[in-house]
C-alpha cells in the first residue's frame, strides 16, 4: 500500500473502489484485488485520522485544555 497518499487521495481512491464494486459487473477475481487494495486504503485512511486525533490531544492536552477523545464508531 501506498503510505504516500495523502488522506484525500487515499478516500478518493476508495471510493472509486466503492461504486465499482457496486456496480456489480466485476470478474470475481477482479472484485477481490480491487477489494483487498479498499482494504488497505480504508486502513490507511484509519491511520492517519488516528494520528492526526493523537495529534490534537497533545496540542490540546498542552495548552491546559480539557483532554480531547474521539469515540470510534463500532
């Protein structure tokens, strides 16, 4: 996977992957590459979201602010 993605290429890049794969006419095969690269992207895009939130913490946390959390959805 590519880590030098930005988030918003990386997002558009999945979405692509998304209505492709709605679409439904993909070869079986095909579907499950293009699935397995959605993957990585989507964890990707998890990865840096998180380090961007750990980010605002610290700078939050350090300016005598109230701690800041973000709950994931489940």
């Amino acid at each position: 996977m590519e880590t030098q993605l930005s988030f918003e290429e990386a997002m558009e890049q999945l979405e692509v992957i998304v209505q492709r794969l709605e679409e439904g006419d993909v070869p079986l095969e095909e579907a499950l590459t293009i699935y397995k690269k959605g993957m990585g992207l989507s964890k990707l895009c998890h990865d840096k979201l998180k380090m961007v939130e750990e980010q605002l913490t610290s700078v939050i946390t350090e300016n005598g602010e109230e701690e800041f959390t973000i709950k994931e959805e489940e």
